[in-house]
C-alpha cells in the first residue's frame, strides 16, 4: 500500500482509472469484497482516497516485487505508526537494513530442513492437543484452532511450553488481536477517532505479553543452541526486553494465519462431507499407526494439500503492507500511468 499526501502538491490521478479506484478505505476494511472481487477490472494500480490521504494498491505480481525491492524509491520497511504499540521495537517495526539483519539472523532456525525435522514432535503435540478438546459441549472452532496452532508453535518451533490457563486466554485473544490490527490500520487516517473494542484488544495484547514472557521464560535450548529463541537471547545479550518483541511478533504470527485457514476448513469440511470422508480415508492411509511422521510428504495427500489451497483461496486474509514513496514514480511503462 503506497502512500502519498493529497492536495496540491499530490500526484494527479490517471483518467483512465476505473470508479473502482475510487473506492473509500475505510469501506474496504469494512467489506474487503468490494474492491477485491473487482481488481481484475481495475488493473494493477488502483487509487484509493480516504480524505486527504491517498493511496495505490498494488495486484501485481512483478509490481509487488519492485514495491517491495525498489528501495531507491520506496522506503524499504516501516511499520505503521498506528500499530507502534504493536509492533514495539521487534523485527516487524524495524526498518530497511536493520529489518532484513533481524530476519536473517532467525532464518536458520526457521529453515526448511529443520522444520521438517520437526515431524515427531508436530505429531506429539497435535496428539497432547487434540486430547484437550472438550467432549461434553460445542466446540468454539476458531478458539479450539488458536489454541492447537499455539500450543504447537510454542511446543516444537519455540522450544518452550505454556500453562493451560494462559494457552486457552491467548486463543481467546487472538481474534481480538487480529481485529484491532485490521481497526487501527482502517483508522489510521483519523486518529482521534477511537476504534471499536479499544478496551478489548488492550486486554488481549497484555495476554500476548504475558504469554510471550512465560515462553521465554521456559525456553529450552536445542542442544546445538541454534533455535530460533536461543538465537534471539544470544543477539540481545540475554536482555530480555531485545527479544521480547521479536518474539511476541513470531508468536502472533505463527499462530494468525494458520488457525484461520484451519477453521475455515473445518468450516468447509461440515459443508461438504463427501470431502470431509476423502480426505479422512487418505489420512488413514498414509498416516497409519506404523507411518514415521517425518517420512509424509505433501504429494502423499494430493486431496487434502488441494483442498487446504482451496481453503485459502476462499478465505485468504486481505492484509495491506504500507510503503511509503519517497520521491516522484510511476508504476510501470507498460501500464496505464499510475503517479504515485
């Protein structure tokens, strides 16, 4: 998402934008359908205006990725000043170099091979998990997947544990979260106006802190120390105020994406149960009781790997990254001139 300051000294618009492009921020956040079911008719720039503030969102592959690397251009990273208490002084409100320098520090405790190592553990915690599920009531599908997605990240990718208590008050939390996050980046041209829940989505950041305090706490090193938690306290000096925010950061992204695409298949498996019986006959034979789980690969689940796409082609969560132009530009020479 491109920003760019209205009024007389704003880039004009492009006539042979579409009314699409004219669409208000605030009702995309409100009802994201209304301009997303419409993009391919807009093109790969479409301005947006809410107020004096004006945007240009970006549906194109290769314009994304020069958004996103053309820092000569574009600042390269920053945080919205409305998610500050947020994002803290973590990797994801860091900017440019010192952003990429975060991340590449984790990315070996965060590679492939080393995920998949994790394939007998994954499958003894999702097993511990699993067993807490309530028998005698409802189940609360987006809760209950909060709650697995955690649990698991904190078992296996974090090396660390969890009270029950505090695992079941951050599932709780998470939509709050998610929804707070989504208000202040609605709001963000009105600052003075107060978002919805402001009381609710403060309590649910103080249960992220104390849950990412209590990870920290009961960390437990891999024996080489070349977790993504051990690499994290090594950078900071131990200090664990440095680290702290990276981790709230890992821990609520680790858990965002994935319980929403796993309660929306839970969704779509109750709708559809000719799917819901396919897919749990290919589990069965390829998961068996004698199967090692770091020997299941994707491709041995064809039907369940294509329904989960689908799933989050359904249901993706819209999400926009804000980078600020720093000088004059133009899209591309190969589109319609889009000023930004």
């Amino acid at each position: 998402m491109i920003e760019d300051g209205g009024g007389a000294r704003g880039c004009p618009a492009s006539r042979e934008e579409p009314r699409v492009a004219h669409s208000r921020t605030l009702r995309f956040w409100l009802d994201p359908a209304n301009i997303a079911v419409r993009l391919g008719q807009a093109g790969p720039v479409v301005r947006t205006k809410a107020g004096p503030a004006v945007a240009f969102q970006v549906n194109d592959p290769s314009l994304i990725r020069k958004v996103g690397c053309g820092e000569d251009i574009f600042q390269a990273w920053s945080a919205d000043p409305c998610l500050r208490d947020f994002t803290g002084d973590g990797f994801a409100g860091a900017e440019g170099q010192a952003h990429r320098d975060r991340r590449a520090l984790m990315k070996p405790a965060l590679a492939a091979p080393r995920l998949t190592a994790l394939g007998p553990s994954v499958r003894d915690s999702t097993e511990g998990l699993l067993a807490g599920l309530p028998a005698d009531r409802p189940v609360d599908v987006p809760v209950e997947m909060s709650r697995l997605v955690a649990g698991l990240v904190i078992e296996t990718v974090l090396n660390s544990g969890i009270s029950p208590d505090t695992l079941a008050a951050l599932a709780r939390a998470r939509s709050v979260l998610s929804a707070g996050v989504f208000w202040k980046y609605a709001l963000s041209p009105w600052p003075w106006v107060p978002a919805p829940r402001g009381r609710a989505f403060r309590r649910a950041l103080g249960t992220l802190n104390e849950a990412t305090r209590e990870v920290y706490e009961r960390h437990q090193p891999d024996g080489d120390g070349n977790d993504v938690v051990s690499l994290l306290k090594r950078s900071s000096d131990n200090r664990p105020d440095a680290a702290l925010h990276d981790l709230r950061a890992l821990l609520f992204a680790g858990i965002e994406a994935t319980a929403s695409t796993l309660a929306w298949a839970c969704y779509e498996l109750g709708r559809h149960p000719d799917h819901q019986a396919a897919i749990r006959a290919e589990a069965d034979a390829v998961l068996g009781a004698d199967a090692p789980a770091d020997a299941v690969r994707p491709e041995q689940m064809p039907r369940t790997a294509g329904f989960i796409r689908e799933v989050t082609r359904l249901h993706g969560i819209p999400f926009l990254v804000r980078r600020p132009a720093t000088r004059r530009t133009w899209a591309s020479s190969r589109y319609p001139p889009a000023p930004w």
